[in-house]
C-alpha cells in the first residue's frame, strides 16, 4: 500500500514545522512545499524536498496543509479545492 503524500503549502514558522515531521513520518510522504517567490532549496535538513511556486507544480499529491496567514488562508484553500485536492 502507498503512503499518502501531502504538500506543504507556505513555509512560515508553521509550515515548516509540519515539512519536519512529515519528512520523518512513516505513514506519509511529503510531495513538497509550495513557496510564493521564494523557489530556492530549502534548509537543512529539508534541502532535498521538492519546492514549486504552485501545488499543480508537484507530483502526485494527495492532499495539502495549508500554512499560510489566516487573511490568506480562504483564498488559498478555494484555490486548492477547486484543483480537487483535500485539504
């Protein structure tokens, strides 16, 4: 059975906290972060996780964690759902 892969979406302090754990969970994958402007690798030691500017950007994803500010967090899930991703 394949282990679900959830993307990181935003990498505040919050973000990359759930990066973290999910890099060491064994019952999920992290897909990758997805970062607004900021497309360099990550830090250590999350600097072989894929980063993309767009969740449509990334492989195979399951479902999205959304990490972003409250005032973003509406808009950014309205767009998540309408790709049909879960949240």
């Amino acid at each position: 059975m394949t282990r679900p892969r959830l993307a990181v979406v935003g990498f505040g302090r919050l973000g990359g906290a759930c990066a973290t754990v999910l890099r060491d969970c064994r019952d999920l994958d992290l897909a990758g972060v997805v970062r607004h402007g900021k497309l360099t690798a990550l830090p250590q030691p999350l600097e072989h996780v894929a980063v993309a500017g767009h969740l449509r950007d990334l492989e195979h994803v399951d479902a999205a964690l959304i990490c972003v500010p409250a005032e973003q967090a509406l808009a950014v899930a309205r767009e998540i759902l309408q790709q049909r991703v879960p949240l």
